[in-house]
C-alpha cells in the first residue's frame, strides 16, 4: 500500500506577508531520509524578533530561497524560538543548505504558510480508511495535536479526483459540468470524466483538508 500526502490548508493563512530573512547553515538541525520524504517537517529555529513579526499560529511556515535568477527552491519549516538569534536570521539544518544551495548563509523570505504537506506512512494511513469527504481528522495523528481537520477531497494514484457526489471508494466515468473533477471553459460544456467516491481507500494516495479548529479555539 502506497503512503499518503495529507494536504493541510490554513484558511486564516490566505493573506500573510513575506518576510525578507537570512537562513543559516546548523549542523545540529537533522535534514535526514524522514525529512526529505515529508514525513516529517524540517526543523528550523527563529529569532525572538522575527517571531514577533510572523503569526504563525501552528508555528509551521513557507520559505522559498533563489538559486539563482530563474531557480527558486520552495520549502516548509517548523520553527522554534532561539533565544540566542538576532536580527532576521533563521537557522535551518546544515545538510540542506549546502544540498539545495551550496552555501551557509543565503537570504531567502518567510510567511505563514497557508498550506503545507505532510505524508503519512501505509500503516499510519489505514486509519484514514473508510472516513468521507467532510468528515473530521485528529490533528494528533499527523503530529498536530489539539487541531481538527476536515476533508475536503483528494486524488488516487492514477489523479484522479474524488468527488463528494458519488458514494463509496470506487472509480467511474461520470458526466461533469462544475468542479470538482471538472474545470469548463465555456459555460454550459460538460465531460465525461474518471472520477472516484467520496470515501478514503488504499487507493487514495492525497487527501486535501482545512483546519476547522484550534486548540483551545473552535
């Protein structure tokens, strides 16, 4: 059974600012196969002032570095605060630096992240299993206790979409006219298209959620 991408979108997110920041190389930050395969978010730490200045309520944002003028490397961070930071500096593990840039120290930007990924192991995800387009995940299975996430669709292994329209985990050709599954360019145009049901099978390999609460916030 394939793992799972679990895409989390933040709705109070939607219009945060980038921050101009500088990401330094710390050997003492793991960037390890876990890491890379979004199984877990890479660590970061971030300056008290910095922090004063990016409401990152899941402490969870987006960064992007460029490589070069045409080469932008887009990321995602799970910051704490290092009391011995200043300034706009950001520490993020060694390995990646010098993996991704070549360098220690390169300037980058920051915001919150208005959605970020996380990926779920087979054995992890077969608790997803049987749960339905608008039903409600806990936070603490994807290391985001005290938060409630709701489904709002996802994709199989081949893309495609799930659709809230048609009951059970199975895959069938269905006339469309509207989203999900199904973008017109003209209105009135309709599709056949290969779409599955709205419940969550070992075919599903994204799962598309909002956060729908927050701890000690409803």
């Amino acid at each position: 059974m394939p793992d799972m991408k679990i895409v989390i979108s933040d709705p109070e997110a939607k219009e945060e600012r980038w921050f101009k920041v500088i990401f330094v190389a710390d050997p003492s930050l793991p960037y390890g196969d876990e890491e890379k395969s979004g199984k877990k978010l890479m660590r970061g730490k971030i300056s008290p002032l910095l922090d004063q200045f990016i409401k990152k309520d899941l402490n969870i944002v987006n960064a992007r570095i460029w490589r070069s003028s045409t080469e932008k490397i887009n990321f995602t961070l799970q910051l704490t605060v290092d009391p011995e930071l200043t300034g706009i500096e950001i520490k993020v593990p060694a390995n990646f630096m010098r993996e991704k840039t070549g360098a220690d120290r390169v300037i980058g930007e920051i915001k919150r992240a208005s959605s970020f990924q996380i990926t779920l192991s087979s054995d992890r995800a077969q608790k997803l299993y049987g749960l339905k387009i608008g039903d409600e995940i806990d936070g603490g299975l994807i290391g985001l206790p005290g938060y409630k996430l709701r489904i709002t669709g996802g994709s199989d292994y081949s893309g495609a979409p799930m659709i809230p329209t048609l009951p059970g985990p199975g895959k069938r050709y269905l006339l469309l006219s509207q989203p999900p599954g199904f973008r017109p360019k003209e209105d009135g145009l309709r599709k056949r298209k290969l779409v599955r049901g709205d419940t969550l099978s070992e075919a599903i390999v994204q799962v598309n959620t909002v956060i729908i609460e927050r701890p000690g916030k409803s």
